[in-house]
C-alpha cells in the first residue's frame, strides 16, 4: 500500500501569497496535488498545514524543516499505518503523470527534475531522522542519495509553479 502526502508547509517566498490556495481552472493548487494523489494511493495526507481538502499532520520534528520534513512526517505515518512506501509532491503538482506509480517503482525512486515528487519506502524513517538532526546538507537529493533512490527522468516535466507568472504561463495568460 501506498500513502500519498502533499508536501505543503513552505512559505510560498517566491509565490508572494499562499500559493497553495491559488487557482488553476477553478481549482486551488492544494485541491489538484491531493485529486492527483488520490489517483494512485490509497490514502493521501496534507503535510505542514492545518486546514486542507484531505486529513493533515504537522512536519516531522518541527515546521521550517523544509520538505524533508514533511516527508519525515509522512513516512512516520506510513510506518505507523502499515504503509510501504510514501509517494510525495509539494503543493504546486497538479498534474502528475498518470503512470507515476510505475515510473518510480520499486522505491526508493524520485523524479530528477522535482525531486521532491518521490516514492520512499517507509523504512527508511530512521536514516531521514539521522539526516533531519545531523550536520549534512538537508535536501531531497541527499536523501535520496543515502538511501540508494534512482533519479528517474520523464518526458514531460510536471509544472513547478514558484511564481505567480509560472501559473500564468500555466493557465495559459501568457
């Protein structure tokens, strides 16, 4: 089984609001990353926010951990829960291909241009706490390293909206 967690407790800096609350096609940002979880998981989790379209839990040990976090707080879940693996994407995934699953099978596997879109077994808990609570570089890229993940590359990039003018260009406003 598979847990789906939408990685939501960044500052949206760039974005200039709460980019998970922005619109594309009638749909906020966070509603489209969880339907496009919901399309492969079994359950899917909001990470680092309160009040969200799907059940939430708070980053993992605390928030300002970036997206490892959120990721530990997932995979937490996912041990506790009977899990086997977390498939993960930040808040501005609103389309995933619909082969994700296949494409990053067996885990541990991430995609090499988001890289917080992953598939991680939840056993590797113990080495993303050594990570959160050591010295080393803290990045989605290290973890993967630590743990042996692939980088898997797609044809079509899923949109990474930071900036208010990438989800113009999204929409097709620009």
């Amino acid at each position: 089984m598979i847990l789906g967690a939408v990685l939501a407790g960044g500052l949206s800096s760039r974005f200039g609001s709460d980019k998970a609350l922005a619109e594309l096609g009638g749909h906020t940002l966070i509603a489209l990353a969880v339907d496009a979880l919901s399309a492969c998981c079994e359950h899917v989790v909001v990470i680092g926010r309160e009040t969200a379209p799907a059940p939430t839990l708070p980053d993992w040990p605390r928030p300002g951990m970036g997206p490892l976090g959120g990721l530990a707080a997932a995979l937490h879940h996912a041990l506790d829960e009977g899990y086997e693996a977390v498939l993960s994407c930040g808040v501005d995934a609103a389309f995933l291909p619909d082969d994700l699953v296949e494409r990053l099978s067996p885990a541990p596997a991430l995609l090499e241009a988001q890289p917080v879109i992953g598939l991680w077994p939840s056993a590797a808990v113990p080495t993303l706490e050594a990570l959160l609570h050591g010295e080393a570089r803290h990045s989605m890229l290290r973890f993967g390293e630590l743990i042996g993940a692939r980088r898997v590359r797609i044809a079509t990039a899923v949109p990474n909206i930071n900036t208010p003018a990438d989800l113009d260009a999204l929409s097709g406003l620009r």
